[in-house]
C-alpha cells in the first residue's frame, strides 16, 4: 500500500517513528522527492507535529529559529494540540484568546473567531522571537521559541545557562494572566479587530508603562509587520481626539520611525501611509536623521511601492536628507530618485551641508557630491535644478564644484559644468585657482579646454607646454 494511502493517524505515526530513527533533516530528505505532490503536508507533519524531544539537533534548530513562519508554523501546532509536556507558553495563547473573545461580550459557537485569534498571536509571537532575536534589547540572550517549548520556562534553568534579562522574561510570562493593560493592547492589535483594539485603548488613560512586561510587540510593530492599518489608524484617532489621555510613553516617535522602517523591509506601503499620518498631528514632526534612513531602507530592498509611499510623506519645508544618504544614492546611480528627492524639497541644490567635508574642511553642496560619485549622469541630474556654481555665490568658503571636479581628472564632469556655465575660479581652491590647479594634476587636456573657455572671454593665458617651463611649474594665473 501506499504511504499516502494510509489514514492520517498512521502516517503521521509513521514520520513520527522515522524521525526518531533518523531526525527530522533525514527524514524530510526522504520523504520530500518522494511525495512531491503531498510536499506542505509533509514539511507541515515532520517539522510542526514533532513532540519538542525531537528537535535536539542544533542545525534543526537554527534552520527553523531562522523562519519566522517555521516559527509560527511550530507554536500554532503546540497551541492547537498538547505536543509537548511543557506547554504554559501555548496556555498562555489559549487564555489570551479566551479573554479577547470574553471582552467582546459575543458568542463563539462555532469556534470561527477563536480559531482566527489563535492564529493570528502565534504569527505575532513568530514576529517578536524572529525579529528582537532571543528578545533582542529587552531581553539580550534570552531563550529562543525552541528552548522555551522544550524546556519550559524554569526561571533557575534559564539563570544557570547564562541567559540574561531571564527576570523580566520570566515574570512577563509568568506573571499574573494579561495583569497588565498594555500586554491586552498588544494582544487585541495582533488580531486586526479595530473594534477589540478600541475597546483596550479606552482603558489606557489611568495605565502605567508596560513595555519590560508585555509577551507581544508594541501594535506599531505588529501592526507594520502584517499591513493592520486599520490598528493604526485606531491609534492616530486616539491620540488626535484624545491628546491628553495618550501618555507620552506610549506612542514615541522611536516607536513610530522604527515601525516605518518594518513597514519598508516586509513591504507594507498602506501601513507606511498609515503611519504618516502621525506626523499630521500638532507637535510631530519628522526628523532628517529618521526620513534619511527610511528613503535608504527602501533604495536598498529596491521597494518601489514603499519608496513611493515614504517620498509622500508630508516633511515640511525645513527637512533636508542628510549628506550620507544622498551620496548613496548617486553612488548608487540612481538617477529618478535623485530627480524626485530635489523635486520634493528634500535636497537643497544650491546649499551647502551643514558639516564641512572630512578630506578638505570646507563645506560641500550636493552637486559637488555628485560630482565625488564620478557619475556624469549623476551631476546631470542634479544640474538639472542647481546653479553650475554650487554654493559658492553665496557662501564664498564652499568648495567650488569645477574646481573638484577638476581634482578628480574627470574631463567629462569638468566639461559639463562649463558648458552650465560654472566659473572658472581665480581665486586660491586647495591652494590654486583654475588653470593651476589643472597644472597641478598635469592634465593637459583639462587645461586646454579650461584656457578655450577662458579665450572666448577674452583672456588669453599660455599654452599648457608654455606653463609648465614657468618658474616652479607653474603660472600666476589672473586677479579677480
């Protein structure tokens, strides 16, 4: 007979007995080419169904710690069915959800909506392991999700394996049942039920800070993860309508620019949209710093739609994106984006940057920038808005674009910038003016065209041949 004949109960008997022979890994590769058809039942039997005893290989553990839905996949099938003989973190599920459908004062007959929650927590659950990482900050080298299911939460355990910040993991999970507001909050916005969120939210004006103690992510992050702008939008009404019961701890600008950053890396472009919104309320504005690092974020995973979405930001007309980033992006040869940055604002073409550069100690415009990718399709694209002179005009210390682009060998850039209409400097930049400075290189090609550009103005200077046997090797070349 064939395997996949066998009833359900005698299969999964059967993966079970050969992971025990053999361990999971093994047992997958056996299975897998055989029953390709029936491949998600057998990953879902050998890798979810397992009692926790079978999971004492160390790549096992790392292959599923490292899947956030390998993760959900493992605590749904704890919560749904006693596996293991540790389960207080899959009661702990169970009861949430038990008092979420309780605060709803609604009948679950059929089991539909308990169903949905339990679901639900366990991907936010997956999220908060996967994400902080054994807890991240706030729990730094906590037990993973494998380690908890398998070996319970014994407090004196944990402590002896070395495992900090085992206090506060230990009392948020066996503290008092969801004695704590925040914990509920958290819980109530993994569900994506505005209405149950609404409800926790209410109660949170008389609530102290609960962050150290919650199991779950803060809802921004829940929120932003799985694309609830619904629950975002919940929290954007209950701080415009209710400012002062909203206290300060709980919705930070932290927590709402580390809640974009998600929404850009799990590809959430309404929830980005949601977010924004907080910065339409008296007293949030965004910060360069944290509008920077979102337009990076999305140029790097190449996300469209969120680059989209955070470039619709309404920012003000003060922000500007900072130096680092805007070199990045004509590193990157990012031409449209360039294009759209200047256009919204956010790039001042003809301002210099506020810290001064590291190699010169002079402050920079972004066209000079552009001209340090050596891109001339880079310096195009800013040319198209700024003035060939940079910052120079008005501030007479900035570093002079064609002068830099003169000490990058970079005739093409050079050429440009004449053709804009950049002057040709007769004043001392890094120590010469123009034509020196052309000397200085020993680029006789730069210096030629910078001397015909110099001739249809009516100044006439020696030849490149001729400058080089002046005194020195070079040549005075003309007063302001």
């Amino acid at each position: 007979m064939h395997l996949l004949d066998f009833p359900l109960e005698v299969f999964q008997n059967v993966i079970h007995e050969l992971v025990l022979d053999v361990g999971i890994a093994e047992a997958w590769r056996a299975y897998r080419p055989v029953c390709k058809t029936f491949a998600a039942e057998i990953y879902h039997d050998t890798f979810a169904r397992q009692p926790m005893t079978s999971f004492e290989n160390v790549d096992v553990e790392d292959f599923i710690n490292g899947s956030e839905d390998n993760l959900r996949l493992l605590l749904l099938n704890r919560v749904n069915n006693a596996l293991d003989a540790h389960c207080f973190l899959p009661e702990r599920v169970r009861n949430t959800v038990t008092l979420l459908i309780q605060s709803q004062g609604e009948e679950d007959a059929n089991g539909y909506l308990r169903a949905v929650y339990i679901e639900k927590l366990c991907a936010a659950l997956a999220f908060r392991f996967k994400r902080r990482g054994c807890w991240g900050n706030i729990w730094p080298h906590g037990p993973d999700l494998t380690w908890i299911l398998r070996n319970g939460m014994d407090y004196e355990k944990c402590v002896s394996t070395g495992h900090r910040g085992a206090f506060l993991l230990h009392r948020a999970l066996f503290g008092p049942l969801n004695d704590v507001l925040g914990e509920r909050i958290d819980a109530a916005a993994a569900t994506n039920d505005p209405a149950l969120f609404r409800t926790f939210l209410s109660q949170l004006a008389n609530s102290r800070g609960w962050r150290d103690e919650s199991l779950y992510e803060h809802p921004l992050q829940t929120s932003a993860r799985f694309g609830y702008h619904k629950i975002i939008d919940e929290l954007v009404n209950f701080e415009r309508l209710s400012p002062a019961q909203a206290p300060t701890w709980f919705i930070t600008w932290q927590w709402i620019d580390s809640a974009i950053c998600t929404a850009i890396e799990f590809s959430q472009p309404e929830a980005i949209t949601s977010l924004s919104k907080f910065y339409e309320l008296p007293g949030r504005t965004v910060r360069s710093l944290s509008y920077s690092a979102w337009v990076l974020k999305a140029m790097k995973l190449k996300n469209d739609s969120a680059l989209d979405s955070v470039l619709s930001i309404n920012v003000g007309s003060r922000l500007r994106l900072t130096k680092q980033v805007f070199d990045q992006i004509c590193k990157r040869g990012e031409t449209e984006l360039i294009d759209r940055v200047i256009r919204k604002g956010i790039v001042k073409t003809n301002r210099p940057y506020p810290q001064k550069d590291t190699d010169h100690g002079r402050r920079i415009c972004p066209l000079v920038v552009a001209i340090q990718s050596g891109n001339p399709n880079m310096v195009s694209a800013v040319l198209a808005e700024a003035d060939a002179d940079g910052a120079c005009k008005d501030l007479p210390r900035a570093i002079s674009p064609l002068n830099y682009a003169i000490s990058t060998y970079n005739f093409d850039i050079v050429k440009m910038l004449l053709e804009k209409g950049a002057t040709i400097s007769c004043k001392c930049d890094y120590g010469f003016c123009s034509l020196q400075l052309a000397l200085a290189i020993e680029d006789k090609t730069i210096y030629d065209i910078l001397r015909k550009a110099l001739a249809k103005q009516g100044e006439v200077f020696p030849t490149y041949a001729s400058a080089r046997k002046s005194k020195g090797g070079f040549v005075l070349c003309f007063s302001p």
